[in-house]
C-alpha cells in the first residue's frame, strides 16, 4: 500500500506545474482503455500509474471477454459457499479472517447485496456492458496496428460432476432468458470440439458469443499505440495527494511533479479506495486476490478457452501460451504468494484434463495480483458528488478487462458530455453512502 505520510514529504514546493485536460490515473486495462477514448475524443490526456503498465490485476488474469459472467460476484448462494469455504485455503473462494472494521462493514454490505432481487436487476446491465465492450475489442482489433491475440471461439464450461452440470444448465437457462447464447453439450460432443484431448467430463455448456485476449497485450500494445499518438503516458508516477476546494480538485502532487487538470479520472484498481480517502470519498472496495500459471502451449492445443467449473479455474490459450487463473482470496493488501492457492490450481486441471499435468509442462509464471471487487459485484463508474471534475471507474472484480472498453468509452462520454447508450444509476459511486 501507498505510504503517504511518507510520500508527501517528498512533495517540493518548487516543482513546475504540468497542465492537461484529463489526468487518469491508473495504467491497467480501465485506464488505458480510458485514455484511448479520452484522447480520441480530442483531449490532452495524461495518464500515471505507481508502477509499470499493466503491472498488476490486468496483467496475469485468465483474459476472457465474457458476457456469459453477467451473473454478479453478490448471488444468493454466495454468503453460503463463502461460510463453508472460509477455513479452506484450497477453496475457490477464501476468505482470511481479519479483524478489520472496513473489511467486515463490507462483508455486511455483500451479504445485503446477495439477494435474488438485486441479481436480478444486475444482470441485464452487466450483459449490456459486456456487449458492447465485445463490440469495442472488435473495433479495437480491426484496426490492425494492435496484436492482442483477439479469438472469438465462446467459452466451453467443462464440469466434472452431474450436481455441477445440472448447477450450470439452470444458469445457462437464466442468462438465456436475458438474450445470451448457450449451448449444452454431452461428452462426446465436447470431445469432438476439443479435438486431441481427453476430457473427464459429464458435459459442458458453450457461451457462444464470448472470445478471449492476451491482456498483457491488450493493455500494453494500447498504452504504447496511445503514447505514440501523443497521450503523455507516465508509468512510475505515483499519487501523493491533492488541493481541493470549493468541489474541485485543483493540483494532484506526484513523485514527478503537480498535476493540474481540467478533469481527474481514478481508475486505480484495488489501490483506488486508498487514494479516494485522501479525497473523503468513501468506495467500499476490498481486493480479491487471484492466481495464474501460464505455461507453454502444447501445439495441438485447440483455441477455445474453458472453464473446469466446479474448481473455477479457466485454461485460456494466449498466442504461444496456454494460462490456468483461478481462486479468490480476500485477504486484504497481502501480495504473497499462496503456494496451497496455486496446487489448488494444479489439482483440479488432471481432474477434468488427466493428461494435463501440469508439474511436466514448461511454467513460464506463476503470478498473483488483486482484484478490486465492490459489495454487489458491480463497479463504481461515473462522477463523484463531492467533486465537479473527479469520474471513478473502479470495482470491476473479475472483469475488468472484460469491460476496460466499455468503461473507457463511457468515462469519455461523461466527460464529454455526450449522452450515454447504458444507464448506469445502479453504478454510482456514492451507492453505499459515506
């Protein structure tokens, strides 16, 4: 975590300001895809990040685009599995115990949000979100000037067991009611659209309109195509602090100077609840930690992602690269890595894939970082109350690559005041009151 009491001795008084229309801080997926429609909307644009682009959660995630996830992280049965799979580190969801008041208030405000009513309402704005970011990832690649490894093959859900399969047909049906395309499919049929692989399956359910990415490409090849179109990109910059008054920030100091912008966007990740508490804007967002082992992709191997279901860990191939993600841990800012969390990956892939073992392929990473997740599961996106010229875009959990296009282009349009094809009520930032 950011130490400010630190940090902001560093600030010098001397140092020459540096003016811009929009400063975005935050260099992962939400906030370059912010910056790409900020400038190509005709804005000066500076965008900072602490460390390097796409150095954390938008790095090492499974880099699917997935309207089939239109389902929130908050379901009815979500405070259920979480209880039962609290004091098991190898579970797909953990939760460390932590006597911290901010980590139990949203605990609290979780187990409100997990009702049937409130999914309900969440779901067809997720699907709509998700559409039209799918839309946008395909502008963005027929451009051609960027490689992301774009595929869309859909989502194959492998499951294991009957009591899973039957779990994901009622999902399938849900989400069928509210337009997304689904088919189920036995295991021979599954077998046959994964040509060379033997599966130890009961059948699967394919998302058919998903598609997957490399996301270190993604963000990467955006932030450099940006800089070279002139938006001034500042990794290892960090944020110490602002001047504020009369609703306006009017200075963000930096590691490399003051900042002075005519409109500030937070898009930071799970470090944004950080910074927005030197602005006593409260965003109730706790960082969920995931895993990913990426390895050597077998030549053979077909380009269709997949989901095991029941141990939720997807196999994605990226370009030369097949990569396993998986688990969520809430355990606060802890950046270490877990080894029980990443065997439980390594577990559960010979369970559906036995001739995958894993220990035999050649790992080229085993990475961690943080999601940042909101109590309902759904993210903080539009203009602060208590300021004329802050917009947040954080809280995307698992999807925020998902959605980085999606919400760059409506951050744009805010600022831009253009009207908006979403309404996005249910995403304001001061949701959850102060």
């Amino acid at each position: 975590m950011l130490d400010v009491t630190q940090s902001l001795r560093n600030i010098k008084p001397g140092d020459p300001m540096q003016e811009t229309d929009v400063l975005v801080i935050g260099g992962g997926s939400i906030g370059v895809s912010s910056a790409y429609y900020l400038h190509k909307a005709g804005l000066g644009v500076t965008l900072v990040e602490q460390g390097e682009i796409c150095a954390g959660s938008s790095h090492g995630n499974a880099g699917l685009i997935v309207p089939s996830h239109s389902i929130p992280l908050a379901t009815p049965g979500a405070v259920k599995n979480g209880l039962k799979w609290m004091f098991d580190p190898e579970s797909p969801f953990y939760i460390k115990p932590q006597l911290d008041w901010t980590f139990i208030k949203w605990l609290w405000q979780f187990r409100a949000a997990s009702k049937a009513h409130k999914m309900h309402r969440a779901i067809p704005l997720i699907r709509d979100l998700s559409l039209q970011s799918l839309s946008l990832f395909e502008e963005i690649n027929q451009m051609g000037s960027l490689d992301f490894d774009y595929q869309q093959k859909g989502l194959l859900l492998l499951y294991h067991d009957q009591h899973g399969l039957e779990e994901g047909c009622e999902e399938a049906q849900l989400l069928n009611k509210y337009g997304l395309e689904t088919a189920i499919y036995t295991p021979d049929e599954v077998a046959d659209l994964l040509p060379g692989i033997t599966c130890s399956v009961v059948g699967g359910i394919h998302f058919i309109q998903d598609a997957h990415i490399s996301p270190g490409k993604y963000v990467r090849n955006l932030s450099d195509y940006i800089a070279h179109e002139g938006v001034d990109v500042r990794p290892h910059t960090e944020v110490l602090g602002f001047d504020r008054s009369n609703g306006r920030i009017n200075v963000v100091h930096t590691t490399r100077g003051p900042f002075k912008a005519k409109e500030i966007v937070l898009a930071a990740g799970s470090w944004s609840p950080v910074l927005s508490r030197m602005l006593d804007v409260t965003l109730p967002i706790q960082p969920g930690k995931g895993y990913s082992i990426t390895v050597n992709r077998p030549s053979d191997w077909p380009e269709i992602p997949m989901v095991l279901s029941e141990a939720k860990v997807g196999v994605t191939p990226m370009g030369d690269t097949l990569r396993f993600a998986g688990t969520l841990e809430l355990a606060g800012f802890d950046l270490s890595v877990n080894m029980r969390r990443v065997d439980a990956i390594m577990k559960a892939i010979p369970r559906y894939l036995p001739d995958i073992q894993i220990n035999d392929q050649d790992i080229l990473e085993i990475w961690r970082g943080l999601r940042p997740c909101s109590p309902d599961g759904l993210p903080f996106l539009g203009r602060s109350s208590g300021y004329q010229n802050l917009v947040v875009a954080a809280g995307h959990a698992m999807i925020g690559v998902s959605l980085g296009p999606v919400t760059g282009k409506i951050v744009a349009d805010l600022i831009t005041g253009q009207s908006l094809d979403i309404d996005i009520s249910a995403l304001a930032v001061g949701r959850f009151g102060s």
